[in-house]
C-alpha cells in the first residue's frame, strides 16, 4: 500500500460553495458526498421494504398450513423481496459506499462526471416505485420468481411489461453508475496514486464496474426478448415456435452469475480495508488481493450453468461447469487467507466494524463451502430447488454482502457525520444479528438437505421444527435491522466528535480530510508518495 | 496548467471514455438480441 501525505487545505476559489438549501440540494445535487448518501439512505428505505416481505415470508412459514398470505401472494412476496434486496438495497448500498468513499480514497475533487452521477441516482426510485407499484395492480406484482423463467413469468397479469421496465431502469441506473465509476478511477487519480496503490475497496469497485457493464446489458436483452415473445409474437422463449424455454435460462444466469459477484466484492473491498486498520497492520499480499479479484471477475462469466444442472445439459458441459465453479475457490481462499494472515500477529482490537468484518470472514467462508457442496453436479440434483440453495446464497449475501455494507457503515460513519456511534449499542447490534442470522439461515440447510422445496407457503409437518426456529431467528434480525437504523440516525444527530483520523493510525487519503468531510475537498491534488 | 484546467482536462478524457462504456454497453444489450434472433 502507498503512504500519503496530505494537508488539507479549505478551498481557495472564490466560486466554492456549501449545499444549496432545502429539498433542490438533494433534488440537483451532483456533490459526491449528497449523492452518496442518498444511495445509502435509499437502501436502508428499501432494507425495511424488502425486509418486510421476508417476515411476511417467514411468519407464513412459521408453521405448517396457510395462515397469513394466500399462495399467490406469497410468490409475490418471494419475487419481490428478491429484486428489491438485489436491485434496490444491496447494489445501491455499495454504489453509495462508491460515491462517497473512492473520490475520498484517490484524492479527487468528485466524481468524474457529477451530472450523469444524479441521473443515476434518480432513476433508481423511479425503477423501485414502478416494481412495487406491481402489487397494486390487476393480477397483483411479478410471481415467477427474481429469475423470471418463462413461460411461467409470462403468465403474469397486468404487472409484466412494468415489471420489465423497471428491470431496465435498475439496469440503466447500474450502467450509468459504473461508468462513471470507472472514469473516476482511471482519470481523476491524484498524482502518484498508481494503479497498484489504490486501496483495496478502489480496486474491488473497479472490477464490479466492468463486471456490471458486461453482465447487466445481457439481463437487458434477455428480459426485452420476454417482452416481444409477450407482446410482439416472438418466439425466443417459446417451443411452439422453436424458441426454448432453457435459452432464458443460459441468458439469465450468464447475467446472474457475475451478478452474485458484483454484490460481494465491493464487501470484499470494505473488509480489506477494515481488517488492517484494526490489526494495525498493512494488508497482507496486496498484488495477490488484486490478483484474486480480478481472477474472480474473469471465473463468474464461465460458471453460469452450474444454477442449471438439471435441465438436461451433457455431461461434457456438467464437468466444465462443475470445474469452473471449483476454481474460483482458489482466487477466494488467497482471499480468506490473506485477511487472515493480515490479522497474524496484529494488535487486534474488536470495535463494532471489526467484529462485523470477523463475522462476514466466517459465515462467508460457510456460504462458500456450501457453494462448492451445490458445484458437484450429481450431488446438485438432490439439492437443486431445495431450501438448501436458499441456505446458501443467504450466507453469502447476509452475512457476506450485507455484513459487509454494515462493517463498512460503522467504519465510515464518524468521517460522514463528523460523530462517533454510540459502541455500546454497535456491539449490541452485532451480536442479535450474529446470531439471529444464523438461527435464521443455519436450519435451512437441514430442511433443504431433508427435502424442503424452495418457493412453497406450506410444508409438510416433519418440516415443522427447523422452520420455526428459522422464523424466530428472522423475528430477530427485523430488531437488528431497527437497531441499526436507530443507531446510524442518532449518530447523524449527534455524539462524541470524531478525529480526522478517527481509528488508530488508518491508511488512506480519506483519513486525512476532517471530520465530517468538507462538502468539497482536494480542491488541490494531494501528494501521494 | 492550473488546478481548475486539469481537472477539466481529466474530466474532458472521463467523458470520450465514458461514451466509449456506454456505446460497448449499448452493443451488447442490441448484438445480443440480434445474435439470437438472427440465429433462429
């Protein structure tokens, strides 16, 4: 990692301005930081929204029979929670850390195109308003599943085109972002901040964004050609005009796969800059951290078929699929290994970020292992469409991406807040959603390994136990969630004033500006050594 | 060069780069419907 040397200068031109007033400085801003933290406080609205249907989800499944929801409604919960955690809470969580942090992190005065930066912003609760508008329509919001397979997803009412549409938004809003991403990190770098001395989360970013605008035009044109095979007499999708249904599928999981990696390595990013900071060490193999980042974008783009074991592929195809899955568990290790060996030796301490970053090293790593479990291809076909696949993309994007956004809040609060959170209740907050993720998600193993399908609102009874106690779990994460919200707005509000430092000795440009960061800052380029 | 005309100028590259994602992003979204329609 680089060292920097920076002192921070207040802006010496005359044409510097704080926020405009009012609702038109979040309507117009094109300030990174504004805009930022509307990404971020748009999540946290859509982690209650999406939030929402999981209990409405898990109270259905609190026991066997239907109690609460008929079955309709209950796909359409599941369909939903789905897009809005993906599309609405968990990517734009990571493109507001983005916004907020990478200027920070090169030492550039914003991001490289500020306008295009609002627009992409803007879309996004637009694109969510339509999708949940979908549950107030005829025939009530999408049900076939975030996946969209046809010919079931075409059997949607009124709710389809908006469906689409909306997709197409998120997708725009994704493109438009990365972009922009990308161009901030390729030009705006301060002086000497070579490629290879951009910290961690920079570089983790970087990847996601080509990865997005590879992956998201495909999920683009794929759910446009279920549009024209609905309502323009197209047959893509349709055997009887020899389409083919499993074609969505390839389509599909070609976006999807690179998708589950573009929700965790941004939380990649944010662990490797939090576990040093805390061991008071510098990251171990930061090459290989690049390295491995950059293997495990290439590896999600030849991986896809293994979520379609099952249809009938040959087995030439299942063995490549099944080998390319296991290999991205090489570039992941070096990963894992690296955090670890960062922490060899370290002065640890276990403030809230830390104990967030420690818990995603873990529970990641078990959403992993049960990842490679799903790889072998003959075993797959017993797990396949089972709550065992809900286990394990839960582990990994519960405690992986979101545990990741959390740690990465924490981290970064006291330097957009200019206050310190309250510890106490950081750690109370850990521990209830430590635990009750994995009394939520741990039992889902067992259930999908005794049989349970996915996507049903009844079970039968011997499913009974495990669901329960699944449900409790998830009863205690709602609190967690609630915690988590009062937390972050009492420290917006107030609290101890933090250092411009903030934690023991960090490395990184963005500890060298104050805190809370000035509405602008590297107004002049700082010097990086 | 002042502070001012180089970001101007790093913004100025940002933006040809920027409609060069774009235009790539845009290809793959249009080739890939034609590709598999042309195909069937």
């Amino acid at each position: 990692m680089s060292t920097q040397t920076h002192d921070h200068v207040e802006p010496a031109h005359d044409d510097q301005h704080g926020p405009a007033k009012g609702l038109t400085r979040w309507l117009f801003t094109t300030n990174h930081k504004d805009i930022g933290t509307l990404y971020l406080l748009f999540a946290l609205v859509m982690l209650f929204v999406g939030g929402a249907m999981a209990m409405v989800i898990r109270l259905e499944l609190f026991q066997p029979g239907l109690q609460f929801v008929n079955p309709d409604f209950y796909n359409q919960m599941v369909t939903m929670h789905a897009l809005i955690m993906i599309f609405g809470m968990i990517m734009p969580a990571f493109v507001g850390f983005a916004n907020w942090m990478i200027p920070l992190m090169i030492g550039a005065p914003d991001m490289a195109l500020p306008r295009l930066n609002n627009w992409s912003f803007w879309i996004l609760p637009f694109a969510s308003g339509i999708l949940l508008s979908t549950l107030f329509m005829e025939g009530g919001g999408p049900a076939g599943g975030w996946t969209l397979y046809p010919p079931l997803s075409l059997q949607a009412g009124n709710s389809f085109p908006f469906t689409i549409f909306a997709i197409h938004l998120l997708g725009m809003s994704s493109i438009l972002g990365s972009i922009n991403i990308i161009v901030t990190i390729m030009n705006m770098r301060a002086p000497g901040m070579s490629l290879l001395k951009m910290p961690l989360f920079v570089w983790t970013w970087l990847i996601t964004a080509y990865l997005l605008i590879a992956a998201m035009p495909v999920l683009a044109g794929g759910v446009t050609m279920l549009l024209t095979d609905q309502f323009f007499g197209t047959t893509f999708f349709n055997a009887a005009g020899g389409g083919d249904p499993v074609l969505f599928q390839h389509i599909f999981w070609f976006f999807g796969h690179p998708e589950v990696y573009i929700i965790i390595l941004p939380a990649f990013g944010i662990v490797s800059q939090i576990i040093p900071t805390f061991s008071r060490k510098p990251l171990f193999g930061y090459a290989a951290m690049v390295y491995a980042t950059a293997s495990i974008g290439f590896l999600s783009f030849i991986v896809w078929a293994h979520h379609m074991f099952t249809v009938g592929m040959p087995l030439a195809g299942q063995m490549f699929f099944m080998l390319s899955t296991m290999l991205i568990a090489i570039p992941t290790a070096v990963k894992i290994f690296n955090w670890t060996a960062t922490m060899w030796r370290g002065s640890l301490t276990f403030e809230t970020p830390m104990l967030f970053a420690l818990a995603f090293l873990f529970l990641f790593t078990i959403g992993g292992f049960s990842g490679l479990m799903l790889a072998i291809a003959p075993a797959d076909f017993q797990y396949h469409d089972t709550y065992f696949v809900v286990a394990h993309f839960h582990y990994v994007l519960v405690p992986g991406a979101l545990f990741g956004a959390i740690a990465g809040a924490y981290f970064w609060l006291p330097k957009w807040t200019g206050h310190m959170y309250d510890e106490t209740l950081g750690k109370i907050h850990f521990w209830l959603t430590a635990i009750s993720v994995n009394v939520t998600f741990f039992p889902q193993h067992f259930l999908g390994l005794a049989g349970m399908p996915r996507r049903i609102p009844d079970y039968a009874t011997q499913f009974a136990d495990w669901n329960m106690i699944s449900s409790i779990g998830s009863f205690g994460k709602l609190g967690g969630v609630v915690l988590f919200a009062y937390i972050v707005f009492k420290t917006i509000r107030g609290g101890a004033k933090a250092t411009a430092q903030v934690w023991d000795q960090p490395e990184g440009l963005e500890w060298t500006v104050p805190s809370p960061a000035p509405y602008h800052t590297f107004d002049e380029a700082p010097v990086v050594k | 060069v002042t502070e001012a005309a180089q970001i101007e100028e790093q913004r100025r590259r940002a933006r040809r780069v920027a409609l060069l994602l774009g235009a790539v992003a845009l290809c793959t979204y249009l080739g890939f419907i034609l590709a598999i329609g042309l195909r069937r």
